[in-house]
C-alpha cells in the first residue's frame, strides 16, 4: 500500500508482566546472580517487550527505550559522562560503574535522583563538567542491530536530544547553556551518522523540554542543533518528539529542519489541536500524532479518538501521520490481563501498555481504509466506558450534591493565625522551641510481617489489632522517655500513606500487578480512583486515640492530603481532577471532624506531594496552586481555633511556591531541610513566613546518628531568621525506613539540642 498511516509506539514499560526485570536486578545487586546470567535474562525481558510490539502490529518500534535502569543515566554513560568520584579509565563503561553511579559504593555516594518532569519517574542527574564528552558507545545502535538481528525488526532508535539531556544535566554555569549544548552536537551527529549507515530509517529524538516554558532564544538553539544533526544523517527520518504538554512556540518547532514532530494531543488541554488549526503543519514534514493516554490506566473511547483522528487529518496526508500514544508508556503497568479480581466493570474500560497499543493499531487501521472494520471495536469501547461512566460508584448522589454545596462549604478558619496560636498557646502550654516526630516510627520486618499474616488470614483481625496497639504502646512509652512534646502513635497499621487512606475510602480500587517503574528497580502500584470518593466511617480515630488514652502529651493526628492522595494515583478522568481533590478533601474534613470529637487537637495534614503536582509550563502554576490550597484549606478548616493543623511537606524547594504555602493557612509547616539547610533559610530572610514552622534539624535518609553540635549549628542558624517561639523542633521526614535503635539515639540527640538551645535563649 503507497498511502499508509502508520502506527508507533515511543517507549515500552521494561519491568516485564510480573516484574521479572525488577526481580533479576535486585538478585544481581544481592549478589545471587552472575553478571552473565543477569544479562540473559535482561536480554530475554527486553526482546519479549519488543515481540510483543510487533505481534500487536506496532509499524515503528521503538528500540534503545530500554533500560537497565534508567535512559537518562544511559545517555550518560553512552557519553562517557562518569563522575570523577567513580573509577573510570575510559571507553564502553563498566556495568559495575553503571550500578554504582545509579545506587552508590562505600566509597562513593550515588548520582542525585530527581523527578523526570512532572511524573513520578526519576531520573539520574548527569553531572557535566568532571570530564569532556565522547561517544564511547552508540548504544542505541547495538539495541537496532540486536532487534533487527534477533528478532527481524528494524526499529526505531529512540534518543534523548541533546537540549533536554542538558536541560537535565548540572555542573555548568547556567549562562553557558548553549556552549555546552554545542559541545554535544558532533557526538549527536557522530550517532546518527553510525545509525544512518547501519539502515535505521526512523529515529526518535526526544524534546520534552519543549513542553515546558521556553524562550525564543532557546528555540533559536534548536534550530541551530537540528539544522546540523539533519545535516549529518540526511537520510534517516529524525522525529522530534515531544510530550506531557502542548509545545512551546509550535510555528517555531514545527518548522525545524527535521523530517517529523511529534506532538501530545492527550495532556495539551486541547492547544496543540488548536494551534494545529491556526497555523496549519508544513507539507514536507511527518506529524507524530500522540492520541492515546500514556500516562493514564483508561480504555479510550475510540470514537472520540476517530474524530480527533480526522480533525488532524485535515492538515496532514496519511503518508505523513503516524498514530501513537502520547507518551512513552513507561508510566503505565503492563497488562491488564492480570487483574482477574477487579470489578468487571471497572476491568472492561481499563487499558494498560498492551491494551493501549492495540487502540492505537486499531485506529491506524481505521484510517487505513478500514472504518466499517473498526466500526465495531469504537462501539465496544465506547460501551466499556459509558458503563463505567454510569456506573453506581461514579455518581454517587450524596457525594455530587455536597460537590455542588461547595459554594456554600466555609473553607477559612474561623480566627486568623495570631488569634489561633494564643488560643493554642494556652491550650497545649508546650515549652519554647517545641519537639515532635514527622509521623511514622520503625516499620520493622516483625511489622511487615504480622501485616502479612494478617492479610493472609493467618493472623486474626484482633490479634493483628492487639499487636498494632503493643507497638504504640511501646512508642508511647519511647517518646515519654525521649521527653518529645508533641507525640504520634507511629503509623505501625499503614503499609503506605495513600494505599491506607484509598482502602478505607470509596471510590478506590487496587490492582494486583498494576506496578510501574519509580527509579532503578523501585517499582510503585498506585491505586486506581475510578469512582466517586465517599468518606465511610473513621479512618484513622482508632489507633490515634487508643495512643491519646496512654499519655497526658497531646498526639497529633496523622492524615495525608488530598493532593497528595491525587499526585499518587491513577485518577478517573470523566470528570476533572480538581473536582476529585475535592471530593477527597471533603471526606478528609470528615476525618478531620472525627478526630477532633475524639480528644485529638493537633492534626498533621501531609501533602508531600504538593510540589510535584506542578503543571510543566510555569503560566499553569497558579491555576493548580489555587485548586490545591482550597483542597487543603476543604479539609482542613472545620476544626476549633484552639486545634492546631499542621502540615508536612517533603521538600525543600518551596521558594517559588511560598505564596501558596502561606495561603495553606496551616499553624505550623514542617519542611525536609536538612540537606540543603543554608539554601533553605536564606529563602526565609526575604519572605514574611509568620507561622509556625519546623526545619528538619536532622536527615533521616540516613542511618547515622548525627552529633549534637550539627543540630545546634542547624538550629541557631535557623533561629538567626526566624522566630524563636514559632520555631519546631523535628526530624526532616518520618521514620519509617530507620531502625529501632538509631532512631531511639537521634531523637536523643534532638531532644538535648532543643534543651541546650532554649537554656541559652
Ligand atoms: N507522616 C508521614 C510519615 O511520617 C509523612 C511521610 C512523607 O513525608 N512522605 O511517614
Ligand atoms: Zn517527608
């Protein structure tokens, strides 16, 4: 056939269908696989992944997505970019170096980890500036010649561009940008030179950066890179290839001097579409059309994909329009054929990595000339989904009408913060300088264990009750010794601090190998919103007041933030995200009210997550932050002014997002601090932040037992900015991955340093 759409795929979740590449990692790390019997295996995973692409009728496929641990560490290493504190003599880098830049030696911490733009993937920084640059290794080669070899495909290599390697790079100064951009074009060209000469004729070139906010100067770079990488390897097919967001400057990007682009038609709010009709797309040039959902769990409804199909249609000939997801499909599980448990309903409009490529093999085929043929897949789809649409668990009358109310639902305090804090102050008549925890205490293997046992029936729901109520006992009887001032009961019942929330709410559902990759072999199964959330009796009030009935000190309540529950799940999308915040928030209130009638008046809402949920472009910001503070303000503002809220966020980047962090109205804010301490006070003597506040005087990613002059230094310096009698004194997170012991001697010290320090104010 001459004029033929075709189908693509731009990356495949590599943890294989029951996690066998996770498996086979972690067996090598503990030292139970050979280095050889790791890479069979691997090798194994990595070309089932890519059979399964083609038996699904995948046209161009991607190869070089794969990883053994993370692309961007890949790309890395392909450039020999290993950091001088590693051993390294140059050429191909050692699968050993590789590891140990990824996770870390005795002699040698790990390579920073960050979030891959706004998912909850994390790459591995690369550091420039310890050595220059060269192509090693042209990895994505050897993927193409090893598909093609193994398995007769000839696929598509996919590459990170080099302006987003180096967007996500340190070690330059920000202002030689472009040079250090410049100095990576002759290996970009290097590798495409090589693929061109072995036969690829597709290469995807990934650009996410430009779905963030870029100037015009930037795009002025791009087009100087693009212009020399197409220069190079004339012949190959080079695919921008974009995603998350609608791209910054479409008439700019879409007249770059490459031969595709590839554009998110899912997570653009409707703008790449938009501009697609305004400015029309050049006639020399291939459109990549990313139509199905890669970040999100649900079947499409593949009527409304077909029309929007033939609206892009119209500007571009079927021999030039690819049809693909609109992003690597990294983000989702793998197959939904492994979920026999589920609700059938809520089965039959799921679509995970194979699920979805089969929609986008079908729509291809509907373009194709075979619309009566896919007539019937749109009518089942579009079935699948109406169902669920109309399903009991989506509309849940009480639930919709108090959405409704939301007008009318008083979401302020009813004093404002000075008020509060005196009423609080003679309330809980806590010392100067106050002492307290994050929330969570040890989760020992004898924890995880009685909940396996629990779970597996073998353990009564008393028995597993009693035990949970013994280890607060214990603590209770811990933090009375340490002398803290503000206690927790520990969080022993939780296995994960949105998975417990979702089981005792309506509205979730868990899969059973819903996994995804987080970083390295860290996979995470987040729970499924798919309906309605209902509030269904007390959540939390047990464990929290049983702790209360030990101890005169005050427990503060522990409850996790409906953005935070958001960020981490799989969220419905029938309706907006922001209206379910809200109906998680307004069962929190509930949660809130209930212990607030039990005796509990400190409550800890945790948003840690609030932070990662910013939108990619920088003008979306506010929208997103308004919808978050009134969420936290929704759950949080029903209580007495002599109840004190108080809120725990995981990082310390909160500069450019203060404004919202003040208007949580929270009487005290704990932030993770202790690793980046100078940077984040400095961010304190410039802003007004007049409410309670606790600085994580300790790091507790650490095992080590800090001495107590670090947290008088930590401390003072704090106090050089803020506030003495507003001022906290805790760890930087909760301590659940801590030991006993260590944790029992850091608490110590930080009891005695706030001790030290009050003695001296
Ligand atoms: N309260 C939670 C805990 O202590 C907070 C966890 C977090 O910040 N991620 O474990
Ligand atoms: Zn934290």
């Amino acid at each position: 056939m001459m004029t033929k759409v075709r189908s693509s795929n731009l990356g495949y979740p590599r943890i294989g269908e029951s996690r066998e590449w996770k498996k086979a990692l972690e067996q090598y790390w503990a030292g139970k696989l050979k280095k050889e019997a790791l890479l069979d295996k691997i090798n194994d995973i990595h070309l089932a992944n890519l059979s399964k692409q083609k038996e699904r009728g995948i046209d161009l496929i991607p190869v070089g997505d794969f990883s053994l641990y993370d692309h961007v560490l890949d790309t890395s290493v392909m450039f020999g970019l290993v950091p001088q504190r590693f051993q390294y003599s140059g050429g191909s880098v050692p699968l050993e170096t590789y590891f140990a830049i990824a996770r870390g030696t005795d002699e040698a911490v790990a390579a920073e980890m960050t979030k891959w733009f706004n998912t909850n993937y994390h790459y591995i920084v690369p550091e420039l500036g310890d050595r220059d640059p060269a192509l090693v290794e042209n990895r994505p080669l050897q993927l193409f010649k090893q598909a093609r070899e193994q398995l007769g495909i000839v696929g598509k290599p996919v590459i990170l561009g080099p302006v987003t390697f180096v967007t996500l790079s340190k070690g330059y100064e920000p202002s030689t940008f472009a040079d250090v951009v410049k100095q990576f074009i002759p290996l970009y060209c290097e590798l495409l030179r090589e693929l061109q000469q072995e036969g690829a004729e597709w290469v995807q070139i990934d650009e996410p950066v430009l779905s963030t906010t870029v100037t015009r100067e930037q795009t002025a770079l791009f087009h100087e890179t693009y212009q020399q990488l197409t220069e190079a390897a004339p012949t190959i097919k080079l695919i921008l290839q974009t995603y998350f967001d609608s791209v910054s400057h479409y008439e700019d990007i879409v007249s770059l001097p490459v031969k595709g682009i590839g554009l998110d038609f899912v997570h653009d709010d409707g703008q790449n579409l938009a501009s697609l009709k305004q400015f029309g797309f050049p006639e020399d040039k291939v459109l990549a059309a990313g139509v199905i959902d890669g970040r999100n769990i649900w079947r499409a409804d593949l009527g409304d994909k077909s029309t929007l199909l033939a609206e892009i249609s119209e500007f571009v000939t079927p021999e030039r329009l690819i049809v693909q997801p609109a992003s690597s499909l990294l983000h989702v599980p793998v197959t939904v054929k492994n979920e026999p448990a589920l609700d059938p309903v809520l089965l039959n409009a799921l679509s995970f990595a194979d699920e979805k490529l089969e929609e986008v093999v079908i729509l291809t085929k509907g373009l194709n000339g075979g619309e009566t043929v896919i007539q019937e897949k749109i009518t089942v789809s579009r079935r699948a989904v109406q169902q669920l649409n109309q399903s009991a668990g989506r509309n849940n009358t009480e639930v919709r009408e108090a959405i409704k109310q939301l007008d009318s639902t008083r979401a302020e305090r009813q004093a404002e913060f000075s008020q509060r804090k005196k009423l609080q102050d003679e309330a809980f008549q806590l010392p100067l300088l106050p002492t307290t925890t994050i929330g969570s205490f040890p989760q020992t293997a004898e924890v995880r264990k009685q909940r396996l046992k629990w779970r597996k029936g073998e353990l009564s729901t008393t028995e597993y009750e009693q035990y949970i109520r013994a280890e607060i006992n214990k603590w209770i009887d811990i933090q009375e010794e340490l002398g803290l001032d503000v206690f927790v009961h520990g969080e022993f019942e939780r296995t994960d601090m949105v998975e417990y929330f979702g089981e005792k709410l309506g509205g979730f559902q868990f899969t059973k190998s819903g996994w995804v990759q987080s970083y390295g072999s860290r996979c995470v199964k987040p729970p499924v919103i798919y309906g309605d959330v209902v509030y269904q009796g007390p959540i939390t009030v047990k464990e929290t007041a049983y702790a209360q009935s030990l101890t005169t000190k005050p427990v503060k309540g522990m409850l996790t933030g409906p953005i935070t529950i958001l960020n981490w799940s799989f969220v419905r999308d029938d309706i907006s995200r922001y209206e379910t915040a809200n109906q998680i928030a307004l069962a929190l209130r509930k949660e809130v009210s209930a212990l607030e009638e039990n005796g509990i008046h400190i409550i800890q809402v945790d948003e840690p997550a609030l932070r990662e949920g910013l939108p990619l472009k920088r003008e979306k910001w506010q929208n997103y932050l308004d919808a978050a503070v009134y969420a936290f303000k929704l759950a949080t503002t029903s209580v007495k002014n002599q109840t004190q809220i108080h809120t725990h966020m995981c990082y310390s980047d909160f500069k450019s997002i203060i404004g919202a962090i003040e208007a949580l109205d929270a009487d005290v804010i704990s932030i993770e601090t202790s690793r980046s301490h100078g940077q984040l006070i400095s961010a304190f003597e410039d802003n007004t932040y007049n409410k309670g506040i606790g600085l994580g005087v300790y790091d507790i990613h650490s095992p080590r037992v800090p001495k107590p002059e670090e947290l008088t230094r930590n401390i003072d310096r704090a106090l050089r900015v803020l506030d003495p009698e507003l001022f906290w004194i805790n760890p930087d997170c909760g301590l659940k991955t801590r030991g006993t012991a260590e944790t029992v001697a850091a608490l110590q010290v930080m009891v005695e340093a706030a001790k030290q320090t009050r003695e001296k104010l």
